[in-house]
DNA sequence: CAGCCTAGAGTTTTT
DNA sequence: CTCTAGGCTG
C-alpha cells in the first residue's frame, strides 16, 4: 500500500495538534452538555452514544472528529468516519471543517459505508477478482441482469420474477452472506429450489462482466479482509479511531464490516437512536445497537436525553407513544423548553378533507407571514402525496416533494450514462444493452439475440461481437447499416476521449446518437424536464478530473439537486423526513391500515407493529413548535373507498397533551371514541378482521362509493369552498345525521342526476340517504346531497 | 420491429 | 384509480 498516512508518525510535541491540546477547554467544547461533552472526550475504547431525536447527534459526532484531531490523536486521514447516506457526510464534512479549519478538507475516509467499500475494492480489485475499474450497478441492471440469469436457467420468468429473486439476493448480501453459505432451507425458497442456484450464477455473471452490485461492495470488502489479514492490520494500523452514524440502521454486513476494521484498535464509537430504527425492513438490524455492549465487553455508553428541538407536548406526546415498545434500551427525552401549543388531532371525513384542513391552516400561516420552508407534510405512504400536491396546486401554496426518483435513476440519465459508460469501457455489456437501441434504430430483439449468441460462443463482449457481426451477411442489411454506424460512432468518441473536455465529449456523443433529438421530438410532458435533466448532467460533468470519477460519483454519489431556496412546505414520506425538523408538522393519514400500515403488522407481527410506532416517534419528534395529526375516516385506495378507523396510535398519546381540535364529524367521532373498544388489544392481525375488510363492510351503511365519489367535484363545492369558509366537517356532520335531518327532499320513484353516475330513478329513501337505480351504474346507495332533480 | 392495448399490481428506500 | 410491463397486432 503507497498511502503514506499508514506510516506517518504520529503528531510531535509543537505540531498543531498539541499547540491544541496545551489550551484548557478547548472552544469547541464549550457549549455542551455534560452527557455530550462525555461522548466527545471519552476517545480511546468502544463507545455507544445512545442519542435520542434533537439531543445533539450530529454535533457530538462532529466535535469528536474535532477533538480527536485538535488533541493529536489522529490525523484527518486516520479516522474512519462512516454514514448511510451522502447527504449525512456532506453535512459531516462540512460541520467538521467549521470546526476544525481546512485540516477536515483532509478526510478521505468520511463517507458512506459504499462509497468507502468502493475505494478500499478499486485499491484491492485484484484480490477479489475483479478489475480496478469495475462498474457499480444500480438496480435496475440488477434486476436485468437477474431476469437473464433466470431465463438462462429455463425457469419461467413470470412465476418468479427478476425482482423478486433480486429481493432474495438482496436479503442474503445484507446478511453478509455469499452463495455458498445460504441455509438450503432459503435458498429453497425460490423457483422450487433453485435460488441458490441462481444467486451463484448471478455472481458469476458479475465477475464476467467486471461488476459488482451495491451489495457487493460490502461483501466483497468482507472477503478482502477475511482472506487478507495482512491488509486487515494494515488498515487496523491506519483506522485508529472509527466513528458510526445511525447504528441503528446497519445490517449484518456492515456490522462485519465494522467489527472486522475495529478489531484492531478497538476505537470504534456508535452513535444512534433505537427508536428510530425505520428500516428493518430492508436489513436493518436494530439488534445491532441492542447487542454493543455484548460485542464490545467494556463499552462506555453515553445515552443523551436531553431534548434540544421541540416544546414540552410534542416531546412528552412522543415519549408516551415509543414507551409502549417493549424492545428498546430505553431513553426519556426531556426538554427545558416551554410546553407551548398542545398537539392537536383532527378528524376528517375523507381523504380530501384531511387535505383541506391541512392547505386551510397553511394559508392562515402564510398570511401571518410565516415561512413556509418551516412546514411540512409527513405521510406515511407516497400515494398519499397526490392527494395533498393537488389541494396545494389548488389554493395556490408553493411545495416541494422530497424524495422520489433520485436523479441518477432517471431514465434520461441512464441511458446518458450508459453511452458514457461504453465510450470509457467498450465491454461494459450492460450499458451497451441498455442503449443499442435507444434513440430506435431497429436494432431489436432479433439482433441482440444474435449478438448474444455471438458473444457467448467467442467470449467477446457485445461491442467487440457487433464489430464482427457487421461484417458479416448475418443481419439484415438495415440492421446492419444501423450497427455499423453505432459501433463506429463509438470508436469515434472513444478515441476522442483523451484528447476532448468530458462535458464537450458527453454533449458530443448525446447529439450524435440523437439521444437528445429524440427527446426534442418527444411531446410528452416531461420531455423538456429531461432535457433540462441532461444539460444539468453535462455541466455537473466537467467538476470531475475524468470521466471514471464522474461514472463512480454518480452511481455512489449523486442525488438529485432539489436546491430552489425559495420558501416551500416540505411534502414527503416519514422515511424521508428522518434527521430533519420543521417549526410545524402535518401528520395525516393516522389510520388503521395505513399507518400502522397492514402489511407491517400482517408480515411482522409485533415487530412489525413496533418499527411503525417508531416510524410515529420519528415523524413526532420532527416537530418543533406545532404538530398537527389527522385521520380521515374514509380514503380511497386502490381506486376503491375504503373506511377507515383511528390508528391505534392516537390512542396511545397522553391525554394531557393533545387537543382534539374539532369536535369530529359525527362518524368520525363514533370511529374515534368506538375505536377502542373494537379494537383488539393484541396486535396480531391474522385472526381479526383487518380494517380495511371491516371498512368494507361498513361501507354498505353509509352508501357504497356513491356518496364519497360525489365528493370529489360537487361535493367539494357544494360544502367545502362554498359556504363562507366553514369547516369542512361541520358541514358533512349535519349531512350524515341522517335522523336529525329530517326526510329527504326526494320521493321514490324520482328521477335525478348524480355527478358521477348520471342519471337514474330513487327506488327507496332512508332519512337523507337514498337507494338510486342509475340507468348506467346499477343500485347505489348515495347521499342526497350528491344528486339532484332531473326531468 | 414498433406502437397500442390489456392485464395485473399496488409500503416505506439508500447505496 | 393509475402505472407499468409484457403481449399482440399492424
């Protein structure tokens, strides 16, 4: 290894680091809290800071970083600072660079568990088999990768789709677990047996084509210092103090990975938060941060409860909801922050309404002229989102969703990269597969299939077989034309690509291949977004040295630029929402079902129901000074009008510190305070009715579909915006007392028009709810107030 | 080979 | 309901 940090004595008397150290407490410690101030000095041995939300994480870990530096510890390059995602060791970088000076610039081993596996692999490619400049794929290569390697196997692609397997796979890499060493039973589990199987072959398939998926970063890295122990102390001997970010969120592997890097000096310090492990599901292991001081026998643990974000409810409503989970190191936040406002809870009628409430409160607060980018919107689900984007379209409110397809998954982008690709290395067989035919050049499955068995038989990669093939009569002569001009066209750049600017040469290849015109004649909506897309690309491009750095930043690195400072409510999923904080958050959507989620607590039981209570916590403890829960008692999903009740989590709050704000409607009022009593107290969903199948069969009592699906245009403005800015609720509660109402202003027999179902005749009346035969849509059950008179 | 149409599915998401 | 992927037809 050339690094010369390895060998580098450490700090002398008189350097930097003791000039530091000789000044009584330092600056950068002042201001924090005895527990903080603990997390930050106690450097040498395992520690976990057991941080809950808002109590100083991040700057604890920062000032660490600036204390281990600052006292001559270690030098920049010699601490192993991991994260999960980018974003998390940008900010990192930076808090620690305001610390420490431009020392920090000095960092290279600040950054995520990837991107750090990525550069020890390309230093050590060849011990694992691989090439120094294998590709990183993403997942969809991954999936088309898996989809071949199963046709490949003769099994039916339908009955067990690439993704799936790739689920398995996927599954078993997090676990730190290699073909060889999947349990038979697991590995049984797909295609009848075949999963192991395929996963070797699938394995196999990324050696040939000198690529790794992201899991394999971390498995390969795992081999490396499993089969190298010389090169393992080599990095025990460089690594003298490592540092984790959210420790609740690594799984098996990582946790190898770390325990294999620690070992050596044992300096590892985890910070992390048991209750905001929110990703279990995908490999998460919060067993991890339950086990440490078993794994690290002597460890100091720091737990920090100290609250510095939000007002005395929102903390104390939080820490009443997680309390009620029984598999937590547990922690009481508290706060000496004022109480401040309730946390208040409101009850909707529908899904449109919660909506309403929610753009009605954000325009009260917009005219007191507060800042909107202090506002968001946490759902739990993303087809919750729609819901709410076209409420704020509609009252006009600026906002910004989080999250979604990042920008290097665009298909615009990948497709520009994989030219890119092909232009740096012509065997990257993905890439070439991927754009062969995009812009169409009729080049379809018949000479991909050609050029595949051509490959096979010599071993060459696509490229080098398309070069063959065009000289031959195999292909039609229009096919042929059309490949021999793409793989001269490719020769062209290649050789091009030493002597031109990459921004130049990427714009050059986009233009050539009427990459970018066949976006230019495309009319759909988002073309122009793609375009713009791509420019973007090319410019960020020519940031990097070469084209290979830029290749390995955007499939590590890259997320998508939601920059646009101007003042935005934030609209995004809770997942999303972890690490940030806003003066006032929107919770909708706490229903039974949908949050805690049904499939949660189908697939996982009490876990399940566990990790969505602190999905809860988490979006709880966002908020700073107001917080704001809703539940609709009716949402359509799927397409379908589903009832709802409460989550079983509003019941859980502490009386003392919310509000029931409105009194809800009269339905929603039954469904809140009957909720505890239909409610089972276990969570086991399989013997009970799940909500959404008893919902149905509510349904039948206030009008199938008919009623809710009025609502959408007339009702909205029969009620909602019409009648002088009253509440949403107390209009349709006086709608659906059905016996305080009096009888209804239509007759049997009569013929009347509803919105959404036309014309039809009243077969019976019931109070204000009447049975219609529409001519088209069969008997439904409506409100009479979603029709009116006809003929 | 390309466009249209139909069938099926449909949490949470980073790297 | 809405999207997407794959199948079928021109």
């Amino acid at each position: 290894m050339s690094d010369h940090t390895t060998s580098a004595p450490l700090p002398r008397p008189g350097g930097l680091a003791s000039r530091a150290a000789a000044q009584p407490a330092a600056g950068y410690l002042q201001g924090l809290n005895p527990e903080q101030r603990l997390a930050v000095e106690a450097t040498d041995g395992p520690v976990l800071v057991l941080a809950g939300a808002g109590t100083g994480k991040t700057r604890v870990l920062t000032t660490r970083i600036a204390h281990l530096i600052a006292t001559g510890r270690a030098y920049p390059s010699q601490i192993l600072s991991v994260t999960f995602t980018n974003k998390a060791a940008r900010e990192m970088k930076e808090r620690v660079a305001n610390l420490v000076g431009p020392v920090a610039e000095g960092m290279p081993w600040l950054g995520t568990f990837h991107s750090i596996s990525a550069k020890l692999l390309r230093r050590h490619a060849e011990l694992v088999d691989l090439r120094s400049d294998f590709t990183i794929l993403d997942t969809d290569d991954q999936i088309r990768l898996m989809k071949q390697v199963i046709q490949a196997e003769g099994i039916d692609e339908k009955r067990w789709p690439g993704r799936m397997l790739a689920g398995f796979i996927d599954s078993w890499k997090n676990r730190g677990l290699a073909p060889k060493d999947v349990p038979p039973g697991e590995s049984g589990v797909f295609a009848n047996g075949k999963g192991g199987k395929l996963y070797a072959a699938y394995q196999d398939r990324l050696k040939t084509l000198n690529a790794v998926d992201f899991g394999d970063l971390l498995l390969h890295c795992l081999t490396l210092f499993r089969e190298h122990p010389e090169l393992l102390a080599n990095y025990h001997e460089r690594f003298r103090y490592i540092l984790v970010d959210e420790y609740q969120d690594t799984n098996v592997a990582q946790y190898l990975w770390l325990r294999l890097l620690a070992q050596g000096r044992r300096n590892i310090a985890c910070v992390g938060d048991d209750d905001q492990s929110i990703y279990g599901w995908r490999g998460a292991e919060v067993d991890n941060i339950l086990r440490f001081e078993h794994d690290f026998p002597g460890a100091t643990v720091v737990r920090l409860e100290r609250n510095y974000r939000s007002t005395g409810h929102i903390l104390a409503t939080a820490a009443k909801l997680i309390a009620r989970n029984e598999g937590r190191l547990g922690k009481t936040l508290r706060t000496e922050d004022e109480a401040g406002e309730k946390v208040t809870i409101t009850g909707a009628w529908d899904s449109q309404e919660e909506a309403r409430l929610i753009s009605d409160e954000i325009e009260a607060m917009q005219s007191k002229g507060e800042n909107l980018s202090e506002v968001a919107i946490l759902v739990r689900i993303s087809a919750q989102m729609r819901e709410m984007e076209e409420r704020l379209i509609h009252v006009g409110v600026p906002y910004r969703v989080i999250g979604g397809p990042r920008f290097y998954e665009r298909a615009e982008i990948r497709d520009a990269m994989a030219y890119l690709r092909c232009v740096v290395s012509p065997t990257d067989d993905l890439a070439f597969e991927r754009i062969v035919n995009v812009p169409k050049r009729g080049l379809g499955d018949a000479t991909i299939q050609l050029l595949h068995n051509h490959a096979r038989a010599t071993g060459f990669s696509l490229m080098q077989s398309a070069r063959a093939v065009v000289e031959t009569e195999e292909l039609k002569p229009k096919a042929r034309t059309a490949l021999r001009e793409l793989v001269e066209a490719f020769a062209r750049w290649s050789g091009r690509a030493e002597s031109m600017q990459q921004g130049e040469l990427a714009e050059l290849v986009l233009e050539e291949s009427g990459y970018t015109e066949m976006w230019q004649k495309d009319r759909s909506a988002d073309a122009a977004g793609r375009l713009e897309n791509l420019k973007e690309l090319v410019r960020s491009l020519d940031e990097f040295p070469d084209l290979p750095s830029f290749l390995e930043h955007v499939s590590l690195v890259m997320d998508a630029d939601s920059g646009d400072g101007g003042a935005r409510v934030s609209i995004m999923t809770l997942h999303a929402a972890k690490g940030l904080e806003f003066d006032t958050v929107f919770l909708p959507g706490w229903e039974e079902g949908l949050f805690p989620s049904q499939r949660a607590l189908d697939e996982n039981g009490r876990a399940g129901l566990e990790e969505e209570r602190r999905l809860a916590h988490v979006g709880l403890t966002r908020a700073r000074k107001r917080l704001k829960l809703y539940f609709a008692s009716n949402r359509r999903i799927h397409g379908l009008w589903q009832s709802s009740l409460p989550s079983r989590f509003i019941d859980e709050l502490p009386e003392d510190h919310v509000e029931v704000v409105q009194a809800p409607t009269a339905y929603g009022q039954g469904g809140y305070g009957a909720s505890r009593f239909e409610r089972m107290e276990s969570f086991g969903s399989s013997y009970q009715t799940p909500g959404w199948q008893r919902a149905q069969e509510n349904k039948a009592k206030f009008g199938s579909g008919g009623n809710s699906s009025g609502f959408s245009e007339a009702g909205q403005r029969g009620f909602g915006s019409g009648g002088g800015r009253q509440r949403g609720p107390v209009l349709i509660e006086g709608e659906l007392t059905a016996k305080s109402t009096g009888t209804s202003a239509f007759d049997p027999g009569a013929r009347v028009f509803h919105v959404k179902f036309g014309p039809g005749s009243v077969a019976s009346v019931d109070g204000n709810k009447l049975t219609v035969d529409f001519d088209k849509a069969g008997r439904k059950m409506v409100l009479d107030s979603f029709v009116q008179k006809a003929g």
